[in-house]
C-alpha cells in the first residue's frame, strides 16, 4: 500500500522533550512534517517544538502525561483539530527505576507499568480510533532490547517492555484482519545515549548507566522515520540489540550465565557518578532538556548497524552464535 509521503504526514510523538523522541520530531521535522510533540515538561516541549520548526517541519506541543487516558485522547483529539488527520503515532514515552526488587516499592513499580506500557496502550488505542475512519495510518512502539531479554536491577522496566511487546503482537493481528492498511510496528533499540539515565529514579548509590555499547539517538530516530514510510513488522536499533537477542534465542541459560558471571550484568548498569536524587518517574523532567546524554563510547553508529541487524538476520544470528560460543568457553575456563 502507498503511504503518505513524509512531508505530507501528521505525526504524534509522545516522549519528545527529550532523547529519542525529541530526535525523531526533529528527524520528522527537516522531512517537512506536522509534528505534535508531547510530554509532560512544558519549557522542554517548547525548545522540541523549535527545533522542529528549524528543521523545516511544523510543531504543536501539547503537554500529556501518558499514564492518564483522558489526557492521551484530548492529544489525538489537539492534534486532529489542528491538522486534519494522524497519519503516524510514535509511542516513546519512557521513565527508568533502576534497584532490586527488594530496593523498590510497590508505588514506583506501579508508575513504571502505568508510564511505560499503559502509556503505550493508551496511545495505540487513541490513534487507531483516530487511523480507523481513514483506514491508513501507521503505530510505532518503541520497546526496548529488554522487551526480549531482561537484565537485573530493572525488572519493572523489563516487565512493562515485555508487556510493550506482547500487546503490540496482538493488536497487530487485530489490525491485519480487520485494519489491514493500519500497520502497528515494534522498535526496539540497544543502549542509546540520552538522558534517560540522568532522568531515572535509582537506588544503586550512584547514577545508572546505559550498558554499553552505547549509540547515539540518531540512528533510532532514522529507523523510526523509515518505519513511518515502509513500516516493517518490528526493527531492532543497533546490532549489540540483535546479538543480545540472538543469543536468548540460542540459550536464555547461557546469556543468564553470561550476565551473572563476576556480577557483570549488575555492575555494567553502574556508573561511578553520584545521582543527584532528581529523576521523571512521578514528576516532570524540568529545564529546557536535550536529545543526547554524555554517554557516548564511540561505538560505531549509523544506519549499517540497523541494516545489518534488522536485514540480515542470518549473518547476525552466526554472529551472536559465535559471540555466545566465545562467551560459554570463557565461563567454562573461568570456572577452571
Ligand atoms: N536510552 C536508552 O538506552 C533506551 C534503550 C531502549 C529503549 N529506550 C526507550 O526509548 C524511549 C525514549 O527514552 P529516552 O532514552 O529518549 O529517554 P528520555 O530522554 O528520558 O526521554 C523520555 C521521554 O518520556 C517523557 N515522559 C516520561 N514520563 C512521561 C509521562 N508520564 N507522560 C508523558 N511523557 C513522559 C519524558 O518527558 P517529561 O519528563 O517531560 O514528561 C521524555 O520526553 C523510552 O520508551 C525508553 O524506554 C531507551
């Protein structure tokens, strides 16, 4: 089916005051979009919805927390009344806890699921009441490499992108029988330096950090974009994503091994800066945010990474394989 060409789409973004998706309006805007950024920090969405109108795009802020229905369908509604229709929906949304499951209380895993997967189930549902009288549009939910394989110190993160991912696979098919020109798509990205890290709640002693290799948002922005015009049924955002899910294909045993082994899967979520006891988790982020952290490693970014990843699943499958081979034979000698 032919899509709305770019310059000529209505996109909502939520999640676009800061990091990915304040990236992408960006993205969308220079492509010449009417973009309808939302979050819930006003000041940030302001300086989000510049920036996209200096890229050539036009903007609408409409401050949203996600985890409230009323408020997600009064966005579709704001964006529909000012721009006739919503051709794309971005779910990105996000907040991050980071402690055990002893360290967190039951209130913060409550606002982690609230945020992270009903936010993401409301806005699938607002915008394909919106998509449904065109009978076009396209869904993209941004989950995670976690949605697939959970790491320790995050399991209510885990939990909701799991969740992310099971809820998206089933209105997929919902749509595929009933909505066929309505495509719902799943992003999953790896460790991305934005400022989630600054904005987490946590209970380690210290600030988290992304697990490295660490890319930058402008690849996940570029494979949102795509999804937009060509939407795949799911893409994977940097290849260290893919191996990671290669390898739980392979042997879920095995990549718990991996991560228990001398506590890496613990320690490499551990940064040595102090946390400054601010987060976004039940209030705004506050100031005028950006799109980067100061994370980066200098991993290797770009659109090969994705591509590879998300085109060539049997040469990354070989790779992940050999990885966890050379994995399972350090454990083994580490044992002796
Ligand atoms: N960074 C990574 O390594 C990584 C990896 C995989 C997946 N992801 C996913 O990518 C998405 C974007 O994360 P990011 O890395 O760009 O983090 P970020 O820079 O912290 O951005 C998160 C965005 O979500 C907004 N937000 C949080 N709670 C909200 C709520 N209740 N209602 C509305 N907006 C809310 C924040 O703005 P306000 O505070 O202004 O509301 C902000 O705009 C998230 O879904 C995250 O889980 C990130």
């Amino acid at each position: 089916m032919r899509r709305t060409p770019l310059h000529e789409q209505t996109v909502v973004i939520t999640g676009a005051s800061s990091g990915i998706g304040r990236q992408t309006a960006a993205h969308f805007g220079h492509f010449g979009a009417r973009v309808v950024l939302a979050a819930r920090n006003p000041e940030a969405l302001a300086v989000a919805a510049r920036e996209v109108e200096d890229a050539g795009g036009t903007a609408l802020a409409v401050p949203t927390d996600v985890s409230d229905w009323e408020q997600v369908a009064a966005l579709a509604d704001a964006a529909e009344r000012e721009f006739g229709r919503i051709d794309t929906w971005v779910n990105n949304a996000g907040v991050a806890l980071y402690g055990t499951i002893a360290q967190v209380t039951p209130e913060e895993i409550r606002r982690v699921i609230e945020v992270n997967l009903l936010g993401e189930m409301y806005g699938t549902k607002a915008a394909f009441t919106h998509m449904r009288p065109y009978g076009e549009g396209v869904i993209i939910n941004v989950s995670s490499a976690l949605a697939r394989r959970s790491v320790p110190l995050q399991s209510a993160y885990c939990a909701a992108k799991h969740g992310v991912s099971g809820f998206s696979e089933s209105v997929r098919l919902e749509l595929k029988r009933h909505h066929p020109g309505i495509s719902l798509v799943e992003i999953m990205p790896a460790s991305i330096n934005t400022p989630l890290f600054a904005h987490a709640r946590s209970r380690l002693g210290a600030m988290p950090m992304p697990i490295p290799p660490i890319y930058e948002p402008e690849m996940v922005a570029r494979a949102i974009v795509r999804a937009a015009e060509r939407p795949p049924r799911e893409a994977v955002a940097g290849r260290s994503a893919r191996l990671l899910l290669n390898g739980q294909t392979l042997s879920a045993r095995l990549v718990d091994r991996y991560l228990l082994f001398a506590g890496k899967g613990e320690r490499d979520q551990h940064s040595r800066r102090p946390d400054d006891g601010t987060d976004n988790l039940f209030a705004p982020s506050a100031g005028p945010g950006s799109t980067h952290g100061d994370w980066n490693d200098g991993a290797p970014n770009g659109t090969a990474t994705t591509r590879l990843a998300v085109s060539r699943p049997a040469r990354t499958a070989a790779l992940a394989a050999a990885v966890m081979g050379g994995g399972a034979l350090l454990l083994r000698r580490g044992r002796h």
